[in-house]
C-alpha cells in the first residue's frame, strides 16, 4: 500500500526578556545602570537580606502597561506579584518576584511585515517582574555580581504563531523597534538589556495538536535565535521520521558549534509553588493614571512606515529611513506637508542634508581637543537655514527657474551660510536660461561647430543628439534649460 510522504512543520512560541529604562531597580532606590563594579550597585533589599521590605517602581509599572498599550494589549483593572520560588546562585532571596495569574498586561498582539505580507503573532501576557544576578567563571572558582539583581525586567509572552527561524527573527527585530520607539527600553543586547528563551516542536503538516515543547534558554542575539531554528526544526523533525519520541525538554545554543544540546529533560512543568507576594499590594491602575499612560503612547514603526508611504508617495525605501531615523523623519514631515513635491523634499534631506551634517559632526569631532568617546550632538535645530529653505529649493528646481545642477551648488551654500536659496542664485546668477531665443541662438551655433555630429544623428546616431545637448550646456554656461534644449534641437536637425 502506498504512502504519502509525510511533511512537518513547526510551532514557535517566544518569551522575550527585556530590562526596562528606569533609574533605579525594581524595590529599591539602587541604581540601575549598566557596567559599574562588580556588587557596587547593591542593599540589604536587592541582596534579600531578612526583614527588608520592597517598595515598586512606579515608572517600572508605568513602562509595563505603556508596553501593553504598544503592544495592542488588554490592561486588566488588577495586578498582584507573586513569588516564584526556586534556587539558583543568582537569586539572593531564593525566589523571584514576579506576575504569575494576574499579569499587567495581556491579550495583545504585534503586526510586522514578512514574506511581502503582514504577519500577526498573538501576545499572551506582558508581565513584570526582577532581573537575577550574572554568574561568573574563573580557573579555580566561581563569582556572582548581584549589581543586575532587582532591576526591573519585562518578560513578553507570544503565542506558538510563529513557523520559521526567518519569521522568528523578523518578529523579534519587530517587537525591538517598538520598545525603542516607546522609550521602554534601550534594548542593548550586548549589555544584556534583551534575551529570549525559544519554544519549538513540530508536528504533521495540517494537524492542530502540538508535539513536545523543546526550550532553548537565554538566546542573548537575534541571530543566535534564528540560527538555533535552524538547527533545531531539522532535528526534531529527523527525530519524528525514524520512529522516535521527543520529550519535552531544555537545551542550550553552542554559538561556536552550531548545536543545541540538552541540558535536562522535564515531563511535566516544574512547580515553582507561586504564592502572592506579601509584602506588596496587589495594583489597581486609576482611570487617572492610565490616562497619563495613554498620552506617552507614539506612533508604532509600521504605522508610520506606511502613512509616509500613503501621506507622501514615498517609496518604500525612503520611509524606512523616515522610521529608523526618526529625527530626520520629524524634520522632513513638516516641509513636506507643505510641498506639492514630498518625494523632492525627502531626496535633499535623506540625500544631500543627512550627509552634510555626517560630514559637520565628524569635523567638529576633529577639531575637538582631546577628541571625545562619541562625536558631538548635532541636531537639526543647529542648522543656519530654516526648514523652509528647503521647500523653496525644490520650488525653484520644480518651477524649472534653476537647473538640478545649480541646485546643488544653492544647498551646499545654504549650508554653509544660512542664506536663502533665492538669494543665492540671484547673487551667483544662476537662473536656469528659459528664453527661446537666446537658446536658439546656442543651439545654431553648437550646429555649426559640429557638423559630424549632426551628420552622424541624421544617419540614426541617436547619442549624437546628446553630445549636441552637452555643446549647447557648455555655451550657456549650463544656465540653458534643458529640456528647452533638446526640443529645439530636435526641431532644428529635422529640417
């Protein structure tokens, strides 16, 4: 009896740790920044030591339930924290402090764009809760720098929606953005301010019950996750093919082999026995304060990718420029609002004044003794031109009054003296040539100069017409209108 062959497929789930920007940590008045001494950053409360009561950080609520805002989340009228209780050298008090039944946010869900459409992964929960201390190795012992624990940590749930390692990390770089965007978090992942933990199986193609959940723990990269997947999905499905079970585990990523090994098996999940956390009240958000929440809520990156795109008939291109650099997008939105050429305005300022000011800061850090660690802040509110220099611009270059030439040479002196555009070409006598006669007249005479040339055009040489052109452009000066150029030119060879 024959048999299809049978395809797999995979179900991925993520759980995205993200430390959130406060100043200080979670239940303390300890400073959360990255980078000082080791156990620098540290009191009897961060340390668990007995007696010390926690007290919550306001703005750590805050940037939780903005965060569920962002993420089109459902903001329960009640939170409580729980203490989820486990041993790890890391974990001073032996339990973590953490949203367990009634999280802060839940129900939500991030759109990005992948594969030329717009993915959608649900949100389960976005819950708050405190970072652990960083283990550290050496020869002959080993350490723990405890300056990390208590600072305030965001663990954002997705649902199994995701099927490819490609998806995944499309999602991931998705759900980043928006975290900047809404000043959640820096999201540095070489400071540790990002780590995911990664939930796999696979399953016959077309089936709805899921397989053995496979954990991989502290991805600390975006590429590692994708990477994992791709080593991982093949294995699994390997596994399935010859006859075998998998079981619901957790490995690890080997980054330098390429691997993910195991680290330990678990039948069923372990029991950390949650327990409300007693010494904090559970949290009921006012109508008041939520509506403080609310107005620090911005425009998501995809949104404003695509109302640039509809609002100004930018390519696709030009408004991710926009959306990665937002301060470049708030300087052009408002000239642009103003033009009846947005995609003009949009060229000067990513082509011709982001350059301009690249090339400022990195001469102001030049001349600075000692240079700096970092260049200086330059913002566009230093420039010695208004924004409406730049509309005038491409008015003058649309009304065809200079040539795109020309133009170029009124920006680079605009940004060099602060002078209007209009006063530019008057004073350099720019104006674009637009009298027929007086092009007439550079037209006959680049005729007669070039008699092979008009010979080689009447026999079909088409690019003779545009050495033509050039002759013409080199008698005016490149003053002549050059579109005036080519009709003359055409009219007067047809004779």
């Amino acid at each position: 009896m024959f048999r299809a062959k049978m395809e797999y497929e995979a179900v991925i789930g993520l759980e995205t740790h993200v430390q959130l920007k406060t100043k200080s940590k979670m239940w303390c008045g300890c400073a959360n920044a990255f980078g000082a001494e080791p156990n620098t950053n540290v009191c009897p409360i961060c340390l668990g030591m007995p007696g010390v009561l926690p007290v919550a950080n306001e703005e750590a609520l805050k940037l939780t339930v903005l965060t569920g805002l962002l993420l089109n989340c459902e903001i329960p009228p009640r939170a409580k924290f729980d203490r989820k209780n486990y041993f790890y050298p890391d974990v001073a008090k032996n339990y973590q402090v953490t949203q367990y039944d009634q999280p802060s946010t839940k129900n939500g869900y991030v759109e990005f764009e992948f594969g030329g459409n717009l993915s959608r992964v649900r949100i389960t929960r976005a819950h708050l809760e405190e970072d652990v201390g960083k283990n550290f190795h050496f020869d002959r012992n080993s350490g723990v720098d405890f300056n990390r624990a208590g600072v305030p940590l965001l663990e954002i749930v997705s649902e199994p929606d995701l099927t490819s390692s490609d998806q995944a990390y499309e999602y991931l770089n998705a759900l980043l953005e928006i975290l900047r965007y809404g000043k959640i978090s820096d999201c540095d992942m070489e400071k540790g301010m990002v780590r995911c933990d990664v939930n796999v199986s696979v399953r016959p193609v077309g089936s709805k019950e899921l397989g053995a959940k496979i954990e991989i723990k502290n991805m600390n990269s975006f590429s590692g996750v994708r990477r994992a997947l791709e080593y991982e999905i093949p294995r699994q499905i390997e596994v399935v093919k010859k006859g075998g079970k998998l079981i619901q585990s957790t490995r690890r990523w080997d980054d330098v082999a390429g691997v993910t090994e195991e680290m330990r098996t678990k039948e069923h999940a372990h029991d950390y026995r949650y327990f409300p956390e007693p010494d904090l009240m559970p949290f009921e958000p006012t109508a008041q304060w939520l509506e403080e929440i609310n107005s620090r809520v911005v425009e998501l990156p995809l949104a404003r990718k695509q109302r640039f795109m509809r609002d100004y008939q930018l390519p696709k291109s030009d408004a991710e420029t926009f959306v990665n650099d937002v301060p470049l997008g708030n300087y052009f939105e408002p000239i642009a609002k103003k033009s009846k050429n947005p995609k003009a305005v949009a060229n000067w300022v990513i082509n011709n004044m982001r350059a301009k000011m690249a090339d400022l800061r990195q001469s102001k850090f030049m001349e600075m003794e000692p240079p700096p660690f970092d260049p200086p802040k330059i913002g566009y509110e230093d420039l010695k031109f208004k924004p409406e220099a730049i509309l005038e611009l491409v008015n003058l270059v649309d009304a065809k009054t200079i040539s795109s030439a020309a133009a170029q040479t009124v920006f680079a002196e605009m940004f060099e003296s602060g002078k209007s555009p209009a006063a530019i070409v008057q004073e350099k006598g720019l104006a674009q040539v637009s009298d027929t006669g007086a092009i007439e007249k550079f037209c006959d005479d680049a005729i007669a100069a070039n008699p092979n040339s008009v010979a080689d055009y009447k026999a079909g040489k088409i690019a003779a017409l545009n050495f033509l052109k050039g002759q013409v452009m080199k008698l005016s000066k490149g003053k002549a209108n050059p579109n005036l150029v080519g009709e003359i030119l055409e009219k007067k060879l047809k004779v």
